[in-house]
C-alpha cells in the first residue's frame, strides 16, 4: 500500500501538495478529521496543484465536502467554490491546472480552504493549503539607455565640465568616446586649438551608474576678443544610443 503521502501518479511528482482538513464536531454520527500536518510542494506556472483533502478518522460513508479555490497572481486556476467528495478510504486528491503563458509577472498562490459543512468540522490547524505558483518566463530586456552630455561654460583660465548622463540605469557595462573640436573649421572656427585643451578619452558606465563628467581647461591670453565656443562629441557608444551627441564649451573672454 503507498505511502498516505505519495503523489497519485508519476505527472505529480514535485508539484503535489498535501492538503486540508477536519475535525470531529461534539456530535454526529459521521465520522470526521482530526488533525492533520500538510507541507507544500511548489509548482510552476502550467503545472498541476494536487491538494489532498482528508477526513480524519475516515468516514464511514463518501462525505461532500465544501471547498473553496483561490489564487493570487493570474495563472488560470479555476477560483471559486465547489464540492469534493471523501470516500471511505479517508482522503481525496483535488488537483488544479494552472496555464502557461509568455508574460513575465510576479510569483504567486493557489490556495484551497475547507469551508463550513454537514458532518464535518474544518481542522483549526489544516484547514487551508497554498501552493506557491513561480512564473517562469523571462523578463523583457532592458530598454536601451540613452546617452546624452550637457553644455559648459566658464571664463579664460577657468575649466569647463560636461555631464554625460544615461538614462536609464543599465544592467549592463556602457561605453563612449568622446573629443573636443573647435566649431567650424579655419578662419571659420569659433575658438581653436591653442583656446582650449585638446582633450579626448573614453567614459566607461558601470551597471548602475548614471553620469560621468569631462573637464576641459580654458587657455587664458591676453588677447580682446568674444566669447568662444567649441564642442565636445561623443562618438562609438556600446550597448547604448545617444541623443544628444554634442556639448558646446563656451569661453567667456576676460581681457
């Protein structure tokens, strides 16, 4: 004879779940639960959740038995009230379906409680079973970050910082390259090499970081002149994009 405990059939195993009960009300002639001890078998999502529902002593006779299905999470578990009948063996194995889907969400429960009935009193101590239902599908991949780097400004001598920022956080390492240019080219550029440091390097995001600065040093002569601008560009992104590719430095003259 199997153990009272073992799963019906093979399909069960690891996804059975021992379940509820009943106690001796102070009179009838029906015999009825108890106590009972119930340790519960998780499953995944479209898996079967087996409760075993067991009247303590057996009963002489089948005894209907009213329960009531819950669940917390959408896994397609029929909720809702219905009748299992004990036979005189002493117990019953009410198996619930649950559905599988593709989408990622939390972890969840299907629950049966033994309610109120004729002939039988719930157990105080096992007369509710959960079985803990985990979603097994992927969550969806992060959306890309973007990269964007802030304008700057200071006077002849001082230091201009840029701020690159992502956004959103990533799960994952980012990269850019970044160099600074005069704006325009020849007798067209605003300011020139010799007006600003020739910076140029790589940033480097780890997951979780959101904003890494680039300093660049503004030359102060002696020449009267306007304010002057140049760029700082960022270039060869990895595992982000960018949408603002470019900062402008502007150098307010002090002569």
């Amino acid at each position: 004879m199997p153990h009272p405990m073992s799963p019906a059939s093979p399909r069960w195993s690891g996804s059975r779940t021992p379940r509820s009960l009943l106690r001796r009300p102070p009179s009838t002639s029906r015999r009825t639960p108890r106590r009972a001890a119930f340790v519960p078998f998780p499953i995944t999502e479209g898996g079967d959740a087996a409760f075993t529902v067991t009247a303590d002593p057996a009963p002489t006779a089948p005894l209907t038995v009213e329960v009531t299905v819950s669940q917390s999470g959408a896994f397609g578990a029929a909720a809702g009230s219905r009748q299992v009948t004990i036979p005189t063996s002493g117990s019953v194995t009410h198996t619930l379906a649950t559905a599988h889907d593709s989408t990622d969400e939390a972890d969840g429960t299907v629950t049966v409680a033994v309610d109120d009935g004729s002939g039988y009193t719930v157990s105080a101590t096992a007369g509710t079973a959960t079985v803990a239902v985990a979603d097994d599908d992927d969550p969806p991949p992060n959306a890309t970050p973007s990269l964007s780097i802030s304008d700057a400004t200071a006077t002849e001598g001082g230091t201009l910082t840029f701020t690159v920022t992502l956004s959103p956080s990533s799960r994952r390492y980012v990269w850019v390259n970044y160099y600074a240019r005069p704006v325009g080219y020849g007798a067209e550029a605003s300011a020139i090499y010799g007006d600003f440091e020739r910076v140029y390097g790589s940033l480097t995001f780890k997951p979780g970081e959101t904003s890494k600065t680039i300093t660049v040093a503004a030359v102060d002569d002696s020449r009267p002149e306007g304010d002057e601008t140049f760029l700082v560009v960022l270039y060869s992104e990895v595992q982000a994009a960018v949408t603002d590719r470019q900062g402008v430095g502007t150098i307010t003259d002090n002569d």
